[in-house]
C-alpha cells in the first residue's frame, strides 16, 4: 500500500529542546516536501526536496531543517523549538512534479 | 497580500444544494491549478488538478472546477453536496513566475447539514 509515514503523530515538548519528526515513503517518489498547517493560513511549505541531496527553502523555512540522505526519508529537524512553531505538519510524496500527491497523517506538535 | 485567495472561510449549506467556492491567484503566465480536500481527522487529498486543455476539470466525487484565466480564478463547484461532503477544501497554485513552488490558499470550512 503506498503510504507516506510521519512519526510522531503528537508531540508536547518545551522551547530549546531539538526534535526531529520522522517522514518516510515507500513509492520511490523523488519528491517530497514539508508544510505547517495553521488555522486561516492554509499549508504553507517549509522545505521541499526533488531528490536525493537536493533540497530547497519553501515559504516558511525559519527554525527548521531537513536532509534528504536517502530517497525514502525527509526528516524536519528542529534545533531550538519555540513557541510559534506549535503547529500542525504534514509531510508529502509526489513522483510526478512539486504538487503532492501522498500526504501523511500529520503531526500535531505543542511547544510550551 | 495572499498569493493564493479563498474568499469565503466558512460556508454552511444543506445536502442537495450546490456548492461553489472561490480561488483566486496573483500570478501571471503558466500556471498550475489543483484542488486539495481534508476531511475531519484525515490528510488531505487532491480532488482536481489543471495543467493546460480544457479549461473545465473533471475530478473525483462529483467535483469539477472551471480556469478563467482572464478573471485569475479556478472555481470549485459540485451540483449537489451530501453530508459526506463536509471537510475543508485547499485550492493550490504552482506558477513559473513564483519558481514554480506550490502555493496554498487559506482554505474554505464547508459544513454540510444532513
């Protein structure tokens, strides 16, 4: 089944303290890309990636980073979370241009 | 100002009304045009997408959506909405003169009473 997985699903953590949300698909897509979802704002894209060690900044990239080492994984990093980035993401595949095609279920993360 | 414009937030009908929401865009030249839905609890999924032809799309669940590229606009529409059809709808934008970087617009609520 072609799934795209994002790990965790929630989150609460505390501000300063690095995490990582984990994103893995397994349709060999060559793109996949990040995006915050907020209430009245739509998806807006933080980071997007059309292969293997090739990634770019989306809208919103402030306080995030990504690496793509392997086709299959997309992790979003967050070095010093704060507050503001308390948000809804969701990570998405796509194997026939940017617009995605698969997303994930999303994860909710709380920074206090 | 948004690159991508859905005008109504929130909108309420009863099963059986027709339904259309709005997405305007800023961009000139080519385009790309899609439309996204999330249903509660879920992700979302694409419902339609325009890449160039006829300018009224056929999508999944009884949706299509029109381009006007004179009027910037690429409107949802479905002729009859069922209860099912409560979720929020994204319509999404990828213009060359933007990079060619997909843009979202705010989203529209749709709440369909049974």
């Amino acid at each position: 089944e072609a799934q795209v997985t994002q790990n965790p699903r929630y989150l609460i953590t505390v501000t300063g303290k690095k995490l990582t949300v984990t994103c893995s698909q397994n349709m060999n897509h060559e793109y996949m890309s990040w995006y915050r979802q907020d209430p009245g704002l739509g998806l807006r894209q933080i980071y997007y990636s059309m292969n293997v060690e090739v990634t770019d900044k989306g809208d919103v990239p402030e306080g995030y980073k990504v690496s793509r080492k392997e086709k299959r994984n997309f992790p979003l990093i967050l070095e010093s979370p704060s507050p503001n980035q308390t948000s809804l993401y969701f990570c998405a595949s796509s194997g026939t241009g940017p617009q995605p095609q698969h997303f994930g279920d999303g994860t909710r993360l709380s920074i206090l | 100002a948004q690159s991508v414009s859905q005008h109504n937030h929130h909108v309420i009908l009863s099963e059986a009304a027709s339904l259309e929401l709005g997405c305007n865009y800023s961009y000139g030249g080519t385009v790309n045009l899609f439309w996204y839905v999330q249903y509660p609890g879920q992700h979302l999924q694409l419902l339609l997408k325009y890449f160039s032809g006829d300018p009224l799309v056929k999508g999944i669940k009884g949706f299509e959506a029109e381009f006007i590229k004179s009027k910037f606009s690429f409107n949802l529409r479905k002729p009859s909405v069922q209860w099912s059809d409560t979720a929020e709808y994204f319509c999404a934008v990828i213009a060359r003169a933007a990079g060619n970087k997909l843009t979202f617009g705010g989203g529209t609520r749709v709440l369909v009473k049974p």
